[in-house]
C-alpha cells in the first residue's frame, strides 16, 4: 500500500489518520479562521478542536449510517462545514458537498444530487434546517432521509467514536461536477487519491506550516474544498476563510486578507484576478501589502495574458509581482490539479499563429502574422502524473506539432463516476487505439505540449465556462424552451463570446414558422425603403417589436434564475438555416459564430443593452463590443449608477443620513436595476423580478453591497432572492427600518443600537473609560499621571492669530475639549461647556541667550505639566501655552488630560489645526465636514451596548482566563525596592536597523503570525529570563475605532488587551510564538468589552492599586505625524515623556519608513524609582539580541538566549565579551 509523507514523516494513508495525528501532536494550531463578511474574525478552529467535533458528530452519524453511505451538505460558509466534512470521514461515510437550496427558488439540480447519491443522511444547521422550505424537502428525493443539525452536537460525544475500517481505496467524498441538472455526475475521491494530489500541491506551491491562506471559494467547489478546507491538514497552513459573496460583494476584502495576515498562498479563476482590477478602487490600497503573496495559483477557466498584465500594473505598486501567478490545469476528475508551475518563475507565454490554431495545429507566430493569440502554460506534469495529447477521433498520440485531446493517468486520477460505470468507462478508462496503453482519463479539453509544458487550446466538448463554473448547454437549452414557445424542436443553442475579456452566454434560436410569418408579414408592409410606412405598419411594427423584447426579457429572466448566469444577447434564425449536422445535432460552434460574423443575418437580434431589439437588425455595435472593449457599462460588476439618486433621497440636510421613506428606496433601485439592465429606468417594472432584468448572482450579489453602502446598515446578500422585485425589497427594508430590526451586527451576532447623536440632558454619564480616570485623578487629586504634554515645534512666520483662531475651532468642533466632571447626587457627570475659549498666553524668550532659553523652555514645560494638576470638576482640562524663541521660531506647549483624548485623539488634533490655519490665513470656511456624533453620544451608546447580559457574555472569556488562576505579580530585577504604585517616568530611545526589521518580516510571514506578536512574544521571553515568572500577563493599547463615527472624534475611546503567556517547560521559541499569535487573536476577539469591566471581575478588590500588568507594550498602527508643511510656516511635533507611570517598563515602537529604508523605533519608558537607566538599557540590548537571534534560530530552547545580568561578577563580564566578539564577527561576515 502507498504512504504518503506529512509532517514529521508520519506515514498516513486517508486524511482521518493524518489530523488526528495532528490532533495528537498540534492540538492547540489554528487550522483555519473565518471572517465575517469577509473583514470581521469570526472564529477560529485548531486542529484539536477539529479533531473533537468531527469524532463527535461521527458518533451522531455511525449510531444512524453504515460504512460507504452517502451524507449530503449543506451549509452557508463558515466552520460548520468543515467539521460535518471531517465528521463523515471519521464515520467512514460518504461526504457530498453541495449548497442549501435557496429561497423562493426551487433547486433541481440539489433534489438530482440527492437522487443520484441516494443519500440516507443530510447535514445542515439548525438555522438551515429551519428555514428550508417545507415543499422542498417532502419529494421523493428526500423521502427516506435523516436530517441532522450538526452545529448542536455535544463534544462529549467525542469520546464514544470508533476508529472506522478506511484505507488509501476508501471513497472520501463524492464531488458532483457543475454541470447538467438531468444527469449530475459525482466524481469518486478516493483518501488515496487525496493525499497524492495534495502531496504535490505541497510540493508544487512549496508549502508549509509557516504558510498563510485566504480563500474565497465555494466549499462545494473542488478548488475550494480541496486547497482552502482539506489542504491545512495536509500542509499545517493556516487559512483564512470568506464567503464568496463577500469576496463577490467588495473583491477588495480578497487581497485586505492577504495584506492583514501577511497571508502566502491563494487564488481562483481569471475572472476574480479581473474583478479585483476592475472594483478595487485605487484609495482603498493605501496600507496594501502584497509582497508576501508567493503562489496566486489561476485555474479552473481559461487563463488569459492580459489579465495577467492587468493585474501585475495594477497591484505591483503594492508588492505583487509577475512571478507570484502559479497557472495550474486541472478537474473534479483528477481530484484537483494535474499540472503546474514554478513558483516564483513568470509564467510561460507562448505566441501563437491563430491561423493554425484554427487548423489544431501549433506554430509560433512571426512578424507579419496577421492573427496572433496568447496562450499561458499551465505547467508540467506533477510527478505521478502523466499527460497526453491524444486525436480525439482515432485515439493516437498527435504529432508535436498537433493539438488534441488532453488524456491523463496517475494516482490522483478519481474512481469514476458514481452509479455511472458507462460514463466511466468511457470518460476514465480509455486506452491508445495503436499501442493499447491505458488506462487514461479524457478530459474533453483540447490543448498542446511544448517542452512538457501543457497549454490548453479550448474545448472539445461544448460545455460553457463562466466565472469558473461550468454550465452544460443543454440545461440552459431545456430552460429557453420551456420559457418560449416560438423555436422549433432541438431548435436552440446555447454559446458563449468573450466579452470584454469576459465570456459571455449568447443564444440562438430556430423561429416557428408563426413567427417567421409574423416578421415577414411586417417586412413586406414596410417596403423596401425605410421611410415607406405606413400607420398601420408602424403599429404592427411596433407590436412585433415589444412582442419580441417581452420574448428576450422571458428568456433573460428564466436563465437567471434556473442557473444564475446573465443572458448577453440572442438571435432568432429563419427555418431551415439553423446550423445542425446531418444527423441533425444542433452545431453550436456554428451558433456561435452568428453573434460574431455579418453574414448570415438573422430575423431578429437582441444584447442587454436594447430596450427593445430588432426584426432583422444584426446589432454591429454588438460585434464590435464582442472584439473590443467598450465604454458602455459591459460588466454585471460595474458600476450601478453615475446619477446622484443620493443627492434626492435618504440624505438629511448637512448630510446625515435619514430613513429614507418606501418610495425613495424604489426609486433608488429603479435607478440601480435600470443601469445594471442597460436599460431606462421608465422600463422598469417594479412588480417584475430582478432575474426578468437579467440580474445574474453577481449582480445582485453587488447590487446588494450598495445598497448596504447607501444605508449604512448590513444587508442580507440574498436579500435579492429572498425579496425578487423591487416592490417586495423595497416593503421589507422599510418595514425592518421602521421596526429597528435593521441595525449593525457584532461579530458575535448580537444586534447593537445605532450610534446616533442624542438630545443634551443635564447629567450625561461618563463613558467606562473616562470613569476609571475619574476614579484615579479624584483619589489623587495631585496626580500627574494621566497628563499628556505635547510640544508643536513652529519655524517660519507663525500668524499668532490664525493659530488661536484654529485653536478655538478645534474646541468649538469637539465637545469633549469643553467637558468638565462634576458631581451630582453622589456621581460624576459630563458638563459641557456651550462655549470655551483660550486666549494664546505668548511668553517671549527671545532675549534670553540660548542656554537661558532653555532652561526656561524647561521650567515652563514642567510647570505645566508637574505642577499644575488638573481639577476634574472645573476645567479647564485642554491648556495651551505659546513661547517665541526668535521671530520665526516659537514651541507650543499642549497640556491635556488622559480623560478627554488618548494618542489616536492627538493626531486628529494636528492635522485638524493644520487644516483650520491653512483656512484662516486664506479667509476660506474650515474644510472640515461636521462630525456626525460627539463624545457624549459615544459615552451614552456605550452603556447602551453593555447591557446586564451581554456583560455576562463577555465575561465568559475573562472566567475562563481567570481559571487558569490568578497570575503572579510579575518580579524584574530592580535597582531600588518598590515603595508605590506609581513612580517617576524616565525614557532610554532605541532603533531596530531595517536588515533586521526585514528579517522579523520575514519570520512572521512563515510562521503565520503578525509582526506584532512576534515582536510582543519575544518580550514575554525577555521578561521570562529576568523574573523567573512563566506566566505572564504583557498589556497592549488598542485603539478600538473600528467604527466609521469614531474615525474623527477626539475622545478616550481605546482599550488595553491583555495578553498572557505561559512560558512552560523550557519550549522552542517557535512553540511560544504559536502561543503569542493565538494570544493576540483571542484577546483581538474579546476586546469589546470595556477594561474597567474586566477588571472588575480580574481584580474585583485591588482594581486602581494594583497593576493587573506591569508591563505595556505598544506596536502603534499610526504614529503622530512629525511634520506637516503650512503656508509659510512648518509644524513639527514633539511628544514629551509622561512625568509619572504606574507600569515598570512600556515600550512604545513604530515603524518608520524613509525613501532609503523601513526601521522600527520609540521608547522604553520606565519607572526611575525601580531601575537605573543601565539596568533598562540592558533589558533593552536583551530584548533586541533575542530579536536577532530568533529570525535565526526559531527552534532554539528559550532558557538558552542570552540576556545581559543585571548585576554581573567577572566570570558574567567574561560571557558579554565574549557574546559581543561573537555578533561582531557575525556581522562583519
């Protein structure tokens, strides 16, 4: 028996061996994580949690199946899926992914699958199972069949599984191939068959545990199934999941995946690599970073080279490059893929004289040529696979230079064909008529081998492929029938042309001869000018054509809903010139050609963009388009609308947005339909479904996005299907408006209250963030630690009074910067100020020498910021203070409290000072928009959100962290002993070179993880070394303004994640970076609930004088912008040190970018109370040597970093020599 090679040499022969083993040995990786909506985490599965629901579910389906028995799937995208997948292999059952029928649609080609695998069991979800149409699951198909909701299933069931009989010959799953609904086929996988095309996936894409994966594609899907579900236990990747709708909806999200999690592998059909340069706009790239994208593989339809080109220009600016394409060939028949490239070499372009092609034969196209078309390689033959080019007639090898069926044999070759053995016969055991050599399977695809690398030429077959899915022709011909009744018998063929680069459905049709007489009748009453009509052959006319456009919009509109596909045009053929063989099969190739060449006219041509069509009109424009790009609106993508229905609906004076009323959202989507139809809106019929328009999934899949967008709530992307007409959708979108259901979505599926502005009441609450400080300042009325000084350093002529008028504009904008904290009743309150001014105080030092200048710069700044502690009650709590140093060089001194801005509040304040002194010394209005909430409506919808049980919610995270015990105070190494809980601050500044920042990067990217939380587990280490202490808890500013109304808003709106590491017994820096990334991803997860809640339950008696952490680090996303050029004058900003902290140590680093180089650099700030500069000088020289050891050496033990002691003898001197001798002579090396 064969054995196949994973991770630590583990011999496993079905998948069910190999994820227990990684059950066993990884328990606690992250095998995958899904993303809300394609932005959101969700939630996240590891490989021990995997390995427990699949052998509970197991348990479910072996007490109700049998070995060998069939179960379907059906599930939304999501982690569900993928454990009821597994959970059917641990059963030794069948699995038949398939997708849950939709509503108000009914699904033959689900009931066929259902049939055809005589299914006992469907899995599904117990939302699925409740939302299923009653009708549809009591036919025949579904008479016998259990229904089992798998997302309710008890892991304590787990341990009841039994260990099925399987082996490398077991059928896995059955994968039905897209295609006929009469005749469904499902493709027999063997686990043997499995593990070898996975093995050379691994090997072909080079990947591996360190690896990263974002996949958008259908889990029912052969590519989706097998590289982003099935692929991460084979590979031990991690891989980030999407919907396809949200891919669909905004192809941004595909490549923000890649970007956020530095993500290596991913990839799809050419039509999603064109929807991204088509849709992604060029200002969402701003922070894009695609430089770690090693394998885009491209497969499953044509690959064309000028998408290729298209997408290299548009996305190299953001680090893609040309040799990240990974082109593969492959289907459902071969498991996946059969072929493919190199990674990091371009892909192979061959060109090609389309003369010869035309003649199947190959020749490289010259100078003169008057057709040339570009073919890609798709690859070389994995190992273990062979190719053939084979003449589909005689069944021998072509000539080299012949093109012919592409025949294939090899271990990842399928079964065959499910209760099909004629199908299989023919299509998997095939033989060479001349040599007997065989078996081999015909793949139906035409294509050349030149050098071993495969190129494919088309299709011998007519199966259309669109957006990568496969539609067979007669499905959409048995369609067209039952809608029309004007074709003759096997008198419709179904096409596709390449549209703009896109292939699009055309159809030909023979006409009745009724309605040949009808046209000819019409004709003959127009003679033969076109002006020679009279009043009666203009109506009949007249009449002919709506008869006609009423035909086409049938047809649109059956097509769209029966297979999800746009209709692009069609035409009606005279009797007896339909293109059929002698036999009298309908010749489509020849079909197709009627919507490409003008020679044979039909009676009647239509396309999407005519409103009506035409009797005899060929539609040239439609030829043109069908060759050359246009500027008409050609993609169901594009945009759906240029006139500003905005402006007259839905919109509040000022701008904020309001209810729109049931007939502005009809409007709005008679507008949106009409553009996405190609048609005027006056021919919209709002009682009319979107399908009769033509609107495919993809459309209405973005249709559905912008509405969301022109509501600014979450919508439903079904939304079109579960509502089919205008009037419906419009109805219930007001009803949901007007009854508040339709309001934001969390991430765990609550529903949040709108973040809307409030009407001012005396006594406003404080928000949780604001109350803690309150706490701290009124028990330390002489406290300076929530002080936050800033310097704005001016050079250049500074007008004094545009500045103080900037100054107060800001105030005027920002309520917050007007609040104070009284008492009332026993509790604190926000007062806001209607009106507050600050009259610019200019101390001018311009006589004094420069050493006097100084110090009094000093003194000043230390009076404002040591002596002069805020009064919480009175205000004011934003102070300002201007000294001129010399005519055109003066230092404003900024002074505020913590409890009415934090660090992201300050660069807002910059930036909206620049702006509003740039205004004034123009004499133009502020070019600020109004902020649509204040900081009170903040404070106020966040005791709304926290209500008693979404608290008890939250908390449930924070109990489980708090049970594995309380963790220690952690103990560093002090000069002096710790006499408060509060100290003096002090800070030693660093820099980490960009060689090494690029290695850390690097480190990062192999190992699945941020550069934040290699960075924060390399300080869990550092500390670990000093204090002993292996469990340890590091806290992390966040700035939690995830919100759009957050964005502009000065306030205290961060929150503090607390990451805890347990170091363990002596463990592989590599083992703890694992435990830091899930860290950072649990505590990211949970951060919604506020600090103070958390403290409450973590340190319910000591919460304000007891640290829960003592150490902060701080990886800022942002860092305050250091100089901005204004007319005349520059600003540059200068961040002071805090005079106090509670924390040890706070390390505060940011990436700095120069056009020679990127480097990291900040602060250590610390407590001089407890360590003498030399002591945190070499905690630092610690941190940054572990740093550069590890991008090394990943495996290395964590006992045997080096660390400089604190307090060393002579023998401890010897040990820094000698390490320093050491980097030296690595680094002149």
């Amino acid at each position: 028996m064969r054995t196949y090679v994973s991770k630590d040499s583990h011999q496993a022969t079905t998948l069910v061996e190999l994820l227990r083993h990684r059950a066993k040995t990884q328990s606690d990786k992250t095998a995958y994580t899904f993303l809300e909506d394609g932005e959101i985490e969700e939630a996240s599965l590891t490989c021990g949690r995997l390995d427990e629901q699949a052998r509970a579910i197991a348990v479910r389906l072996q007490s109700i199946t049998a070995p060998g028995e069939r179960a379907l799937l059906l599930y939304h995208a999501g982690l569900d899926f993928i454990c009821a997948f597994f959970g059917c292999l641990y059963a030794g059952v069948i699995a038949v992914p398939t997708y849950p029928p939709r509503r108000n649609r009914t699904d033959a080609r689900f009931a066929a699958i259902a049939k055809d695998a005589q299914a006992s069991v469907v899995l599904t979800t117990g939302e699925i199972l409740a939302g299923l149409d009653i009708r549809q699951v009591k036919t025949p198909e579904f008479e016998n069949i259990h229904w089992l909701a798998t997302d309710d299933s008890d892991t304590e069931m787990a341990s009841g599984w039994q260990m099925p009989d399987i082996a490398g010959e077991t059928l896995a799953f059955l994968q039905y191939t897209s295609g006929s609904t009469g005749a469904p086929k499902g493709v027999m996988v063997s686990h043997g068959n499995l593990m070898h095309n996975l093995a050379y996936m691994k090997r072909g894409g080079e990947l591996g545990e360190v690896d990263t994966g974002v996949f958008w594609l259908p889990a029912y899907h052969d590519m989706g199934l097998i590289s982003g579900i099935i692929n991460p236990v084979y590979t031990g990747m991690h891989n980030i999941l999407m919907a396809p709708v949200a891919f669909l909806q905004r192809p941004f999200r595909w490549l923000r995946a890649m970007s956020r999690y530095q993500a290596t592998y991913s990839g799809g059909p050419n039509f999603a690599y064109d929807l991204c340069v088509d849709k992604v706009r060029p200002e969402d790239c701003k922070d894009l970073d695609l430089s770690h994208w090693r394998c885009a593989f491209s497969g499953a339809e044509p690959i064309r080279k000028e998408t290729l080109d298209r997408f290299t220009d548009r996305f190299g600016p953001y680090g893609f490059r040309r040799g990240y394409f990974y082109p593969c060939y492959g289907l459902a028949e071969v498991t996946l893929a059969a072929t493919g490239a190199f990674v990091a070499d371009e892909p192979i372009v061959f060109e090609a004289n389309e003369a010869h092609l035309g003649k199947h034969r190959v020749r490289q196209s010259s100078q003169g040529d008057s057709g040339v078309k570009f073919l890609i390689g798709s690859g070389h033959a994995w190992p273990g696979m062979e190719v053939m080019i084979v003449d589909p007639e005689t069944s021998v090898l072509c000539p080299l230079d012949g093109i012919g069926e592409i025949w294939i044999r090899g271990e990842s070759v399928a079964q065959g064909y499910w209760g099909q053995s004629e199908e299989t016969r023919e299509t998997f055991r095939t033989h060479l008529a001349d040599t007997g050599e065989g078996p081999f399977l015909r793949t139906g695809d035409l294509g050349f081998l030149k050098d071993g690398e495969l190129f494919v030429t088309g299709r011998l077959k007519d199966l259309i492929i669109i957006r990568g899915q496969n539609y067979y022709p007669q499905d959409i011909e048995i369609t067209v029938e039952r809608a029309v009744g004007f074709i003759k018998p096997n008198g419709c063929a179904a096409t596709s042309i390449t549209v703009e680069r896109q292939e699009r459905l055309v159809i030909a049709m023979e006409a009745s001869r009724e309605l040949t007489r009808k046209i000819k009748a019409v004709r003959k009453q127009q003679g033969p000018s076109p002006n020679e009509h009279s009043e009666q052959s203009a109506k009949a006319r007249e009449e002919l054509d709506r008869t006609m456009a009423n035909l086409a919009h049938r047809v649109r509109e059956a097509v769209a809903r029966e297979h999800e596909i746009s209709l692009y045009a069609l035409a009606f053929v005279k009797p007896g010139e339909f293109p059929r063989t002698t036999s009298g099969k309908v010749r489509r190739r020849a079909c197709r050609a009627l919507f490409l060449e003008e020679k044979d006219k039909p009676l009647f041509f239509w396309h999407e963009h005519d409103e009506t069509g035409g009797v005899g009109r060929m539609g040239k424009g439609a030829q043109r388009r069908a060759h050359h790009p246009s500027s008409g609106p050609m993609n169901p993508m594009g945009s759906v609308g240029s006139e500003s229905v905005d402006s007259k609906m839905g919109t509040a004076p000022g701008g904020a947005f309001a209810h729109p009323t049931q007939d502005a959202i009809t409007a709005w989507l008679i507008a949106k339909t009409a553009k996405l139809a190609g048609i005027s809106p006056k021919k919209i019929d709002t009682g009319r479904s979107f399908a009769y328009y033509g609107l495919n999934s993809l459309a209405m899949v973005g249709l559905s996005g912008e509405l969301s967008k022109w509501l600014d709530k979450p919508v439903a992307t079904t939304l079109a299907y579960d509502y089919p007409t205008i009037d419906a959708m419009a109805r219930h979108i007001t009803d949901k408006i007007l009854t508040l259901e339709f309001t934001h979505g969390k991430q765990d599926g609550t529903q949040l209250p709108d973040l809307i502005p409030i009407p001012r009441q005396d006594n406003i609450p404080l928000s949780f963030a604001e109350h803690r400080y309150w706490l701290y300042q009124t028990s330390n009325p002489d406290g300076r630690l929530f002080n936050i000084p800033l310097w704005l350093r001016f050079t250049g002529k500074l007008d004094v009074g545009v500045l103080e008028q900037g100054l107060n504009g800001i105030i005027r904008r920002h309520e917050i910067l007007r609040t104070t904290f009284p008492v009332v009743d026993g509790s604190p309150v926000q007062s806001i100020s209607p009106v507050s001014h600050v009259n610019l105080t200019v101390k001018d030092l311009q006589e004094l020498s420069e050493e006097k200048q100084s110090n009094e710069v000093k003194r000043l700044t230390d009076e404002e910021i040591q002596h002069r502690p805020f009064d919480l009650a009175r205000g004011p709590l934003f102070r300002v203070t201007l000294m001129r140093l010399e005519e055109e060089s003066h230092i404003l001194l900024i002074c505020a409290h913590h409890i009415i801005l934090d660090a992201w509040s300050l660069e807002i304040l910059l930036r909206e000072l620049a702006s509003l002194y740039t205004a004034g010394l123009s004499g133009n209005p502020p070019p600020l928009l109004p902020l649509p909430i204040q900081y009170a409506d903040y404070a106020v919808w966040q005791h709304r959100v926290l209500t008693p049980e979404v608290r008890e919610t939250k908390l449930d995270y924070w109990r489980q962290w708090l049970a594995r015990g309380e963790p220690p105070p952690l103990e560093l190494p002090t000069d002096r002993q710790r006499l408060a809980t509060v100290g003096p601050a002090d800070t030693v500044h660093y820099r980490l070179p960009s060689e090494l920042v690029g290695e850390l990067k690097v480190l990062s990217q192999r190992a699945g993880s941020t550069m934040f939380a290699t960075v924060v587990t390399a300080l869990a280490v550092v500390l670990y070394r000093y204090s002993g202490c292996r469990d340890i808890v590091i806290g992390s500013p966040f700035a939690n303004r995830g919100r759009p109304e957050l964005e502009q808003m000065i306030g205290i709106i961060g929150t503090t994640l607390l990451l805890r590491f347990n170091i363990g017994d002596n463990p592989r820096f590599s083992d703890v970076l694992h435990q830091g990334r899930q860290t950072v991803q649990d505590a990211m997860a949970n951060q919604d609930l506020p600090f103070e809640e958390m403290t409450k339950i973590l340190q319910p008696e000591h919460q304000y004088s007891s640290p829960l952490f003592r150490v902060l680090i701080s990886f800022l996303p942002m860092v305050l912008t250091e100089e901005l050029v204004l007319p005349d004058v520059t600003m540059k900003s200068i961040p002071l040190d805090l005079v106090e902290t509670r924390r040890d140590l706070y390390l505060i680093m940011w990436e700095k970018k120069t056009p020679s180089e990127s480097f990291l650099q900040g602060w250590w700030r610390y407590r001089k109370d407890l360590f003498d500069e030399e002591t945190v000088r070499k905690i630092m020289e610690s941190f940054q040597a572990i740093l550069k050891t590890i991008v090394t050496e990943p495996e290395k033990l964590v006992d045997e970093f080096f660390v400089f002691p604190i307090h060393q003898d002579n023998a401890t001197q010897t040990r820094i020599d000698e390490y320093y001798k050491n980097v030296t002579t690595e680094e002149e090396r």
